[in-house]
C-alpha cells in the first residue's frame, strides 16, 4: 500500500499535516517509529 502526503510548505496547518503524517504511518504500521528514543531523546525531542 502507497500513500502519499504533500512535504510540509507552510502554506497548511502544521498541526493538520502532522495528524495526516501519523495516520499514514499507523495505518502502515510504522507508528512505532514516533516512539522510538535516539541517542537518549525522543523524535519529538531532537527538533
């Protein structure tokens, strides 16, 4: 399965881009990945 999103522009929301984000990587199974923790930080948190 194949799904798409528009790269983030700033012309949208970002708060509704990042809730079509999450659902395509549950939706492929892949939301594990926002968890995940990286050098001893979150994904949320290296921004």
């Amino acid at each position: 399965m194949k799904l798409e999103i528009e790269k983030f522009d700033g012309r949208i929301n970002f708060g509704l881009w990042q809730i079509q984000v999450k659902d395509v990587l549950i939706q492929s199974g892949l939301h594990k990945a926002l968890k995940e923790k990286i050098s001893g930080c979150s994904l949320y948190e290296r921004r």
